[in-house]
C-alpha cells in the first residue's frame, strides 16, 4: 500500500489532483490532504481523504502530517517572496518524515528562464536536490486559465492588450496539469526526473481568436510597447511593484519564456494535451444546473443557507429569491410551495461544479435527519453572457 499526500490540497490546482488521485482508484484512506484551513477541506474530509492541517511555516506540524506519507506533491505556494523558506520546510519535513519521492511544481525551464517568477522555483529545485531525496520536477507552463480568467478585462477594453505579438505560448489547462501530477505520484518506475510540462503552442492573435469564439465577441489582439504596456496596467490602478512585475512577465513571454514542446506533457498523460481552443471553449461556455428539493419547509432551509454561506458569498435577497457569486459561478436559491430550487451556473465545468458543490452539500447538511437528497440537472435555461471573475 503506498500512502499519498498532496500539499494545497484546497487549491485550484491542488483539488483537481485529488479528484484525479480518487478517479484512478486510490483509496481516500491512502490519500493525505495537506491544507491550512480545515474548514475550506470539509469536502476533502466528506470524501474520506486524510485532511491534515500545516501551513508552509510550521516545520513542525508539516512533519506530523507528512507522518506514514510514501510519495508527496509539494504544490509550490502562493505567496511570492515568502515560498523558497516555505518549501524549505516542507522538504525538510519530508526528510524527517521519511518520504520516498517528492513531485514538485516548478515552472517551465525553470533553470535558465529569466522571468521574475523563476528564482524561487530554481531555488527550491536546488533544495530539493540537496536534500537527497528522489525527486520528480514537473516544470508546468502558464495555465490557459491565466487568459480565460481575464476576458471580464478584455471584453471592457475591447481588446486584448499585450506586449508580445511574435511570442507563442506553450499553455495547457490546470486539468492537464493535474493529471501529469496524478501520473507522476502513481508512476511506480520513475522516482527521479525532471518534465518540461506544455500544451501545444499558440500565438496571442490565435489565442485572440479563441476567446473571441468562446466570448462571441471580436476581441482582436492589439501589441504595444513594453513601455505602453507598464503605463496601462498603472493607469488601471496597479502599484508600481506589481505593474514592474506584470511588465516583466511580459517581457519574458515576449522572449518566448512560455513557450515549449508539449512532449513529456503527452508522455505523462498518455494523450495529446489539451489545445489552446479546446481548453477555452471548455473554460468559457456558460452552463447551469437546477436541483428541485422537495421539502415542507423550503423557507427556512433558504435562510438557514444564506445565512450559513454568507460568510464566503454575498447574497442578495429579493423576495423568493437570493442570489451570490461563488468563485466566478452564480448560484440561487429559490423558495417555492413545497419545493426549494436551487440554481447553479458558471463558465465551463470546474465553475459549474464548484457552485453545484457549495450550494448542494451545505443543505443536505443541514437537511440530514429530515434526508434531504440534492440531485442536479444539467439546465438548458444557460445564461447568455459569461462573466468569469478570475476566481
Ligand atoms: N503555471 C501557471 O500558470 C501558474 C499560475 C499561477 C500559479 N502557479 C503556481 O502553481 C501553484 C498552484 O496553482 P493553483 O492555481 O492551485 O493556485 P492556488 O489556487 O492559489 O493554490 C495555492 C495553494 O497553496 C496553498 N498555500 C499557499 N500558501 C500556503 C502556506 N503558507 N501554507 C500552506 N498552504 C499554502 C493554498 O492554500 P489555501 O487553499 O488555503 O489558499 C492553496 O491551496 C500556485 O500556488 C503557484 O505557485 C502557476
């Protein structure tokens, strides 16, 4: 029996590895979910997989959660400055721990890339290597998501702004990401390895055509000046820091940092990986799902929650009905004669299904001893406009 764990367990990335572990037939009891918020885990928890609290500063509650654990995805953090310390420790813990192979998310070349987001992942690919314990990088590329998220901006400025008109990027979805790294913690013959994870590459004017598709609307690409390019995002608000290091990002694709051959994607996936249209159009097309419950107190289920999830949604509540965004979803709930509706809709399948999840596994809980079932419909009533919020 080999015991898995992976580290933001709770994160986008982090939840579709799971979900790909848990597919492929790993026991939930087999599989150790690192996260440091218990209550963002709970569905982690109804799962049955093992959640355990540790934050990339505690060493020692990283080595009590690493405890039993044989191969470890150390998905690489999120706060920029802070993560070669962070997963510092939690390569020190796996040594103590005693785990037998760490997979770890790097960036695409990360040893010779020269974007700004590149030094902590050197870094830690050189902890790593230190610390002697079998290692697997996979060097992931940008996520088609870093564009689709975006299309609220390029559909207000009507265009797709950017700096790097003769670049090509080698882009693929988080799905694909997450299957590699499902692959590479089950692959039973590779401990040691690097991959250079991409999709296949495309040019901004095709990527510009690809959302325009999904958006149905013209969102041409338009090029400027680097220079042009900074003083945009500052005029939008930005803080010199953040619009430096944007710009620098750019200049990096411009330099064709993010672009690559898609081969060890495709290796580990064992399938070609996702095409940039493919991948946008899964993203972007809007669908909704209904559940009618029925129940004889549809009112106070409603408010019971609202209530419970307006800590994390804003609901707005207009007669029968209240409504709030959940990730870059919508969700509402409607109270009928004898029948609660609740209503789930988002762009693509991951936003679809995370508003279905919020909305459907809070009531069965609170509808448990009165055995309130919670089945969704895919709804043809889609919403016309897709309104992702970068979630
Ligand atoms: N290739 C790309 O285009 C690209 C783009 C963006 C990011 N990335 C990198 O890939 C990683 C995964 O992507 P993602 O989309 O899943 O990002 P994400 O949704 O932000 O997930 C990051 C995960 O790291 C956890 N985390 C952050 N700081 C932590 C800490 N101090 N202690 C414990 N856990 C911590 C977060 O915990 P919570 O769930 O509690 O927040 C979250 O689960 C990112 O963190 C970043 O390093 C790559």
């Amino acid at each position: 029996m080999t015991t898995f764990a992976v580290t933001g367990a709770t994160g986008q990335l982090g939840r579709l590895v799971v979900r790909d572990l848990l597919d492929r037939g790993v026991a939930p009891a087999d599989l150790v979910a690192v996260v440091r918020d218990e209550a963002k885990a709970q569905p982690l928890a109804d799962a049955g997989v093992q959640v355990r609290v540790a934050s990339y500063e505690d060493v020692a509650a990283l080595q009590a959660a690493l405890a039993g654990v044989d191969r470890l995805l150390l998905i690489s953090g999120s706060e920029v400055g802070k993560r070669v310390a962070q997963h510092g420790n939690v390569v020190d813990a796996a040594r103590a721990a005693g785990v037998l192979r760490v997979v770890y998310t790097s960036l695409l070349r990360a040893d010779s890339n020269t974007m700004p987001l590149a030094a902590e992942h050197q870094a830690t690919e050189r902890l790593l290597a230190d610390s002697g314990l079998p290692t697997v990088v996979l060097r992931n590329g940008w996520y088609v998501e870093n564009y689709t998220t975006q299309l609220p901006t390029y559909l207000q400025v009507g265009a797709i702004i950017g700096a790097a008109p003769d670049a090509r990027v080698a882009a693929a979805p988080r799905t694909d990401y997450a299957a590699a790294a499902a692959a590479a913690l089950l692959d039973d013959g590779t401990d040691t390895a690097v991959y250079e994870l991409a999709g296949p590459a495309a040019s901004f004017p095709e990527l510009a055509a690809a959302l325009s598709e999904a958006a149905g609307q013209e969102l041409p690409y338009r090029a400027v000046s680097l220079e042009d390019y900074r003083a945009g995002l500052l005029a939008a608000g930005l803080d010199e820091g953040t619009a430096g290091f944007v710009t620098a990002l750019e200049a990096g694709t411009a330099n064709g940092e993010l672009d690559g051959p898609s081969t060890d994607l495709e290796r580990l996936l064992g399938r070609p990986a996702t095409d940039l249209r493919t991948a946008v159009t899964r993203l972007l097309t809007p669908l909704a799902s209904r559940a009618d419950v029925v129940t004889d107190a549809p009112d106070r289920y409603a408010k019971q929650l609202v209530s419970h999830l307006g800590r994390r949604a804003e609901f707005t509540t207009e007669g029968p009905e209240s409504s709030a965004q959940i990730g870059s979803g919508t969700a509402r709930v409607v109270v009928g004669d004898g029948v609660l509706t609740l209503l789930a809709a988002g762009p693509g399948e991951e936003s679809l299904a995370r508003v279905e999840h919020v909305l459907g596994s809070h009531l069965e809980r609170f509808g448990a001893r009165n055995e309130l079932v919670v089945q969704w419909t895919r709804s043809t009533d889609t919403p016309a406009a897709v309104t992702p919020t970068g979630a």
